[in-house]
C-alpha cells in the first residue's frame, strides 16, 4: 500500500520516489556525526528528522526549527528510512 505525503504542492507516493533522488540528499561522512546518514552534508541526521517526526512534530514545525531543511530533504529522509526498512527485511527473508 502506498505512504502519501500531503504536500501544498499535491500528494506524492512514497515508493515512487527514486533511491537516486535520496541519495542526492542523504549523505555519509565518516568524521560527521558519526558517520550516521544526514541530510545534504548538513550535521542534522535521518533520525534526528524521523525522531522530530515520530514525536508528533509536522513537516512545517521541522522546517521551522531548521529552515535549511527543504520539504524533499524530509521526503529523502521517509524514503531513505523506508529503503533501509526494505533491505533489512529482504536480507531476513533471505
């Protein structure tokens, strides 16, 4: 079942979004934050984002707080999460 993202520009379906366009926006850097996954090369992480998301926080509150932060970095970040979910699934069915 598709994950839709209600945006002021439409709706856009999660597993319609490319892995190429997340990884342009996800980055792994071995001396930043611990070589966790962060957006753009910028020091906020995937989890920081899906922390601030999970807690209730809505994509305007985050872009608020940090305005550096596009709507497509936090669909990046709910692709990207949902990637990673798909390849640890995958590799237990395995």
């Amino acid at each position: 079942m598709p994950i839709n993202w209600n945006l002021a520009h439409g709706t856009i379906n999660f597993l319609q979004i490319s892995l190429e366009f997340d990884m342009n926006r996800i980055t792994l850097e071995p001396g930043k934050r611990g070589g966790r996954p962060c957006i753009r090369g910028l020091r906020i992480t995937v989890y920081d984002v899906l922390s601030m998301l999970s807690s209730g926080m809505s994509q305007q509150e985050i872009q608020d707080d940090f305005p550096e932060l596009t709507a497509e970095d936090i669909l990046a970040v709910l692709a990207y999460a949902a990637d990673r979910e798909h390849q640890v699934v995958s590799l237990r069915a395995q």
